[in-house]
C-alpha cells in the first residue's frame, strides 16, 4: 500500500537540456533545463519549460527560436554552470571558453563542443503557472562526426549522455545496456 | 564542425512513463510513453505527448484525469509491454497480473507495484500535429514506504529507475553519481 507524500515534481530521470537563444544584442546565451522532452512526432517537436524570471525566455519570445544542445557527461560541470548564473549579467560563452556557432536554419546559436544540438522554431507557447512552455518544431539536428555510427546515426554509447535527478539534486551517469525496447516485453505476453 | 543530420526527435535520456487511465466502461489501462516531462513548479505539472490513435488519449479527455508510474528497471518487461499493445484490445492488468489501484484524489488508476505514481487532472490539451500535449495538474504523489528515505522522501538510489533511448531503441540502467547539481559547475566560474 502506497502512502501520499504530496504533489511534488518528481519524475525519473529528467534530461540535462542546455538551450540556446540569442539576446536582442545578438549576444549568445546558453542555460540549463531539466524540465523539457519530445513532444510530436511529425512535425517532430520538443518542449521546454521555463520561468519568465530567465533570460532565455524573453530571448525566445523576441527571436521565436532556440537550440537544445545535448552534453555529454565530460561536459556535466558546464551544464550545471549554465543553470546557475543568468545571461543578463553573464557572458556564458566568454566564461565557460566554449564557442557558440549560429545555427543555419534558425536565429539561435549551438555549442560547438557539444555532440548535438536540435534546432529549433518557436510554434506555440503555454502559460502554465509559474513556468510556461514552449513548444519548438525541430527543423535540423547539427551532430559532431565522432558521436554518429557508421549509418551516420547518433551513437548513444559515443555521446554517453548524463541525467538530473531532482529530488536528489544530483547528476547521474548513464548505465548499463538493459534490454531492447519493443522485445523485452514479450516474455508478459506469454 | 557539426554536420546535419536532419529533423529528427532525439534527446537522452527520455523517461519511461507509464500512464495509467480508466476507460468508458472503468476498466483500468496502462500505456508507456517516453515523449513527457515535468513543465511547471506552481501549480506542480507533468505533460505527456500522445497520439489520437491510443486508447490512453481518449481515456483522458473523457475522464480529464491520469497518473503518471515511474518503474524501477526490474518492472523494465511490464513497461516495454505496456507500450506493445492496445487497451481496446487487451486487458493489461489482467495479461501483467499487476494490480491497479483506484486514486483517491483523481479519476484514474495506479499501478500498486510500481515504485510510485503521479495524480494529475487535465488542466491543458494542446494539438502540435500527430501528437497531443496533454498537461496535467499534479494534486498528489504515491510512493512505496520501501523507496523512501528517512525524511519521506523518494530516494532515486532506491527506485532504480531506467530510461529510454529512442535512436537506440533500448533501456539503459541509470549509473553512478557524477556530481551535485549547483555545485560542480563552480569549477567552471573560477
């Protein structure tokens, strides 16, 4: 029997989403978001959200764009640096010595040093409460050569993606290799 | 240099969400989704994407209500099942012999073995093209007293939970700790 502990926001894992916009100085900014995932699949879509206390939400709101780059565990001390200090009085980049690259499909800059980033066009945007979402259709996907497999595919195992863990406030590795998806569940059926 | 590699939708890690709905006649349903994430602190929201075509979206704009499960790897068979068939055809309590258990805050079932479950009311239903947003109110979590720690609160270590890779298209365990959000990119200031 289960016992309530209150309406928290929990979930596991939640991803480590470093989303870069343009200000309107045309200086670039990066910060982090652990509160964010796919949400359609044609057009492929994303959904972030975000306080309206951050920078990067009224960067989003002027351009209608912004890019979601996805770090590798070697980059987990930048990742947490974006989500700690604003861009309003901060030149991130400058800081962190990481470079931004202006995407070609949309007014938003990617990391160079990260292995992918999704590009992203601003197409709705939610007031839920204290954070809203926005709701980005993906036009592209920018990736380094050294994370994709031989069908040119990104490698998951290359990239070795970290996650947050909110209650814990911790990041975490990836783990083991545990099944495939679409098989393991046969053994239920039957 | 990056190289494009197209729209696709692509982050890690994605979780591996199993919502749990009643249907018109009150039979209890299950179905897994990775495409979600938490999208507000106040009121405490969670928005899952999903298509017309599963039973899940229509159970949740009759009854405007859902939970969310978290499983821990050793429920990975139950979810990747849970994902493989539909409720119209199939009872999937009755083929997985878990047990569903009736909210007592919301319209909707949880899953008693699975580490614990959000309840959320409908609060926001956004079309973005093949998939649905839906985003929805948390009012209450229950979790298993086994997954908690001495403050009562869930202990990430405890639930093992797993995560979904979708270019992969398998489960990978989570890892070792890598480091304290808010902490580590401190390195990267000085």
């Amino acid at each position: 029997m289960k016992k309530s502990i209150g309406a928290k926001t929990i979930i596991y894992p939640t991803p480590v989403l470093v989303v870069g916009t343009y200000d309107p100085a045309g200086k670039p900014n990066v910060m982090t978001a652990a509160w964010g995932g796919i949400c359609c699949s044609s057009p492929p879509c994303i959904a972030i959200a975000l306080r309206s206390a951050t920078y990067t939400y009224h960067n989003i709101v002027r351009q209608g764009a912004f890019t979601v780059n996805i770090p590798s565990e070697k980059h987990a001390r930048y990742a947490d640096y974006f989500g700690m200090v604003s861009g309003k009085d901060t030149d991130k980049f400058a800081v962190s010595g990481l470079t931004p690259v202006k995407s070609s499909v949309v007014n938003a800059p990617y990391i160079e040093e990260i292995p992918f980033a999704l590009e992203c066009k601003l197409i709705h945007q939610i007031e839920v409460g204290l954070h809203t979402l926005f709701v980005g259709e993906i036009l592209d996907i920018k990736a380094e050569e050294s994370v994709l497999d031989e069908k040119g595919m990104i490698d998951i195992e290359k990239v070795r993606p970290f996650f947050y863990a909110p209650e814990a406030n911790a990041y975490y590795r990836m783990g083991e290799f545990l099944g495939e998806a679409f098989s393991i569940g046969r053994a239920v059926k039957s």
